[in-house]
C-alpha cells in the first residue's frame, strides 16, 4: 500500500517536532548558584543576627482560616539580585535553615505542634515569610452561667519556645486577627479576634519572656435553643397553670397534672443531653427549668388540696372558723368571687360575724325544749315542769275536740295516758327537727367546703401564673442578649 502525499507530510512534520525538543530539562543556574552559595556554609543552629546582643524581631500574625503568619529577617540569606540574574526570590524547606520556635503554649493536640511545614518565602534582602497551615486545638476554660445565652472566649498563647526577649523579640503587625476568610458557623457567631503581646518577667530570671496572645470572641446563636428548650418549656407550664381551670367533678384535675409533671419530666432529661455537664455554675436555662419544675409540682400538690377541700362534707369534717373566715369572706373579697344571688363586700363581712355571735348568744339562752320547738323561754311563761305544762304547750299546737278543755286532758283518768303519748310525739318531733336541721348545716357546710375549693383553684391559677410569667420575663431580661439568628 502506497502512502498518499498527505500522510507524507504529516510523517514529516512529526519526525521535525521530535527532532526540535530539548534532549533533557535545563534549569536557569541563577537560583543554583544562590543556593550553593547562601547555604555553603549555613548552620540551621545559629541565631540569624548580626550583633547577638541584638534581638531577632519577629513578626507574628495569625489568620482565622487555619494558618499562622510569621515573618523574620535572616542576615544570612541576602543576596544581590543583580550578580545572580535578578532572582529576587526562592522557596526552601524550613529544614534547610534557622527558623523561630514559635509554639502555641496552651495546645491540646497530640502532637502539640500541628502546623503542617510548607516552604519559607525568602527574598533577597534577607526577608522570610512562613505561613504554616494546621489545625490548632487551644485549652479553654468556659463559663455556662449564661448558657444558651452566653458569650465564650478562648485564648491562643504563642511565644518562643527556648529564647527569651533578648534573643527572640515578637512584635504585632496589627491588633486584630485576620477574619476576612472566616467562614460562619451555624452554632456560634464571631465577635472578633483581638490580639495582646505580653512581655513577662519572673522572680527566677532578670530577662523578660514575651508572648503573643490571641483571643477568640465567639457568641452563641440562640435561636435554636429558643425554639427547641424555651419555647415547649413555656407551654408546658401553661398546661399546668390551665389545669386549675378544669372542674374537679370532671375526675380529670389530677390526672392532667400528673401527666404534665411526667412529660416536663422526660423533656428535662432529653435537654440535660444538650446542657454543657459542668459543676462550676448552674446555666441560666437549668434554672429556669428547676422553676418550672417546681410550679408543676406545686400544682400537683395544689390540685390534692383542692380535690381534698372540694369532697369533704359536714359528716366528716368541720370547718374551722379561721378556714370560713379566710376562704369564705377575705379571699373571695380580695379575688372578686361570689356565690350565686350573694355580694361579698367588706362590710357584709363585718355584718355577718356580728349577726353570728348574736346569733351564738341568743341560742345559748335557749333551753333545749325551745330549741327544738323554736319558741321562747318566756313565751311559756311561768308554766312549772310537769305534765299540766306540757300539756297546755301541747294545747297550742293542737286542735281540742269540741266541748274538752285543756282541763279535761288534764283530768286523772286520761293524765298518764296523753303525757305518754305526747311525750313520745315530743321524742319524735325533736328527732325529726334534728335531722332535719342536722341535713340542712351537712348541706351549708359541704357547700361551704365547695367554696373553698373553688376560693384556692382560683388563687393557684392567678399565683402560678404570676410565677410563669415572672419566671420566663426574669430569665429573658437577665440574658446578657435575647435571641442571635
């Protein structure tokens, strides 16, 4: 098969592309001689100063993206860019020369040091610039008492490891970190990194000791925390407040509360996970549950003391006269409640108790025969005890056949025979009586407990929601901020 004039062509100017490319790589030999000769006789060991009474200042700055940037003068590495091709620059191992043994003094890394060693930028005039990246992991104490409204900082101490001032001088380029390639966190908000150098001197040792201290102003966002802790937290205390408005006859009063106390209960377990587990401090929020906490089960309580004073009845139980007086007239006075076609006023109070003990003492002049028949003493007049008396009382309240007298019943043949049966009518009206009166102050004084139950349901809803009102207004206006998106 013959080839074709244009496969030819291509043979050719292939075969001529082949034959123009360099044998092997020829580097520039400017960099080459530099290096042969500032490294010729470089020590890695000797302190890059012209006058060793003289210290080495060293810039040290640090960018809040992972890296560290510092940058010192070596004597030794200078170079005139004219006899050596205009190089003005090189990159070497940090190995091959002297570099600062800056360290972060309060590192929790495991290998204490965790900058990575990229190359040192070196310029002619001497000028070393290292920006080692690494991921620096500090000690920090932190402080909850605000938690999760609280603001944290945490400090990077960064000093020379073996030189003191004299030797090894750090100075601060600018005050404040860089933070420009910061990227934002969904948990924390940055205030700032301000940076100090602090220049130290111990009893031990006349030469000072100079660090570089940066601190990290970091702010947490609250609005997770709001929505996810406060905000059930507050309902579920409401729950518990709006129980007191539920009748007691429902059969429900107690149970609700109960199971609002168990849920409260499990959501406080399931927030402790969150919660920083500390015991310098009790966190803003953990106090404020323990408030919480305790309103439900005061309202528990609350509720049995209700339920208690709402089924008791004048069989079982009588009121004492400091209960009647507190929950049947103050405090329905001070809370503006009132029984069905009844006013509670001040002065209807003080017109009730003096009605009573009048009522006591007009009672007590009574003697019991009065006392069941409802009449006077001294309607009887000066009738004598016996049978002719009860006889003649009994002739006014019952209707005589016509033609016999008072006189006939009380003649001798039928005397024994009516004092009998009226003595035994007697019995039976005073049983009667009592009963009926017996059943009418059971009746007063169960629904006199009623009241009072009603009297303390009401007081506990105004009281415990005063509590949860103040309680979360507290907490809020105590936050040193309130909510950060």
């Amino acid at each position: 098969m013959s080839d074709t004039p244009a496969t030819s062509h291509l043979g050719a100017l292939f075969c001529c592309v082949l034959l123009c490319l360099p044998k092997g790589t020829v580097q520039g030999p400017h960099e080459k001689r530099i290096l042969n000769d500032l490294l010729k006789n470089y020590n890695v060991l000797e302190r890059p100063v012209a006058n060793e009474s003289e210290p080495l200042v060293v810039s040290f700055g640090l960018t809040l993206q992972q890296i560290i940037d510092v940058e010192w003068n070596d004597v030794n590495l200078r170079w005139n860019a004219s006899e050596y091709g205009g190089v003005q620059d090189l990159r070497i191992p940090p190995k091959n020369i002297w570099k600062p043994d800056v360290l972060m003094y309060n590192s929790a890394d495991e290998k204490f040091d965790s900058t990575y060693p990229t190359n040192v930028v070196l310029k002619n005039n001497g000028s070393c610039l290292y920006v080692p990246p690494g991921i620096f992991k500090s000690t920090c104490k932190i402080d909850i008492t605000w938690f999760p409204f609280d603001d944290q900082e945490c400090k990077m101490k960064f000093g020379s490891w073996t030189y003191d001032g004299w030797q090894l001088d750090l100075i601060l380029p600018s005050d404040e970190g860089d933070a420009s390639n910061f990227i934002p966190n969904g948990e924390w908000t940055l205030l700032g990194v301000p940076g100090k150098r602090n220049e130290i001197s111990y009893a031990c040792c006349p030469q000072p000791y100079i660090d570089i201290t940066y601190t990290i102003l970091i702010r947490r966002r609250t609005l997770y925390y709001f929505s996810n802790l406060i905000v059930p937290c507050v309902l579920i205390a409401s729950m518990a407040v709006l129980g007191f408005t539920l009748p007691p006859d429902s059969g429900e009063k107690l149970s609700l509360g109960v199971t609002i106390l168990l849920s409260l209960t499990v959501f406080l377990n399931m927030v402790a996970e969150s919660m920083p587990t500390t015991s310098d401090a009790v966190p803003l929020i953990g106090t404020y549950f323990n408030c919480i906490m305790f309103m439900v089960a005061s309202s528990v309580v609350s509720t049995v003391l209700i339920l208690n004073y709402h089924h008791r009845s004048g069989e079982t139980h009588e009121m004492a006269p400091w209960v009647r007086s507190v929950f049947l007239q103050w405090m329905p006075w001070l809370l503006r409640m009132s029984r069905p076609g009844e006013k509670i006023t001040r002065k209807n109070i003080i017109m009730n108790n003096k009605m009573k003990e009048l009522e006591l003492k007009e009672r007590s002049s009574k003697s019991l025969l009065a006392n069941v028949l409802d009449m006077d003493d001294d309607y009887r007049g000066g009738l004598a005890p016996g049978p002719l008396t009860l006889a003649a009382n009994s002739a006014n309240y019952t209707r005589l056949p016509p033609g016999q007298s008072v006189d006939d019943l009380a003649a001798p043949g039928c005397l024994a025979g009516c004092a009998r049966e009226l003595q035994l009518i007697l019995r039976e009206l005073r049983t009667v009586t009592d009963r009926l009166r017996q059943d009418d102050e059971e009746a007063v004084v169960t629904s006199d407990w009623k009241f009072a139950a009603m009297v303390v349901d009401r007081l506990c809803l105004i009281v415990f929601t005063l509590f949860t009102v103040v309680a979360t207004v507290a907490v809020l206006l105590s936050a040193p901020h309130i909510i950060v998106p």
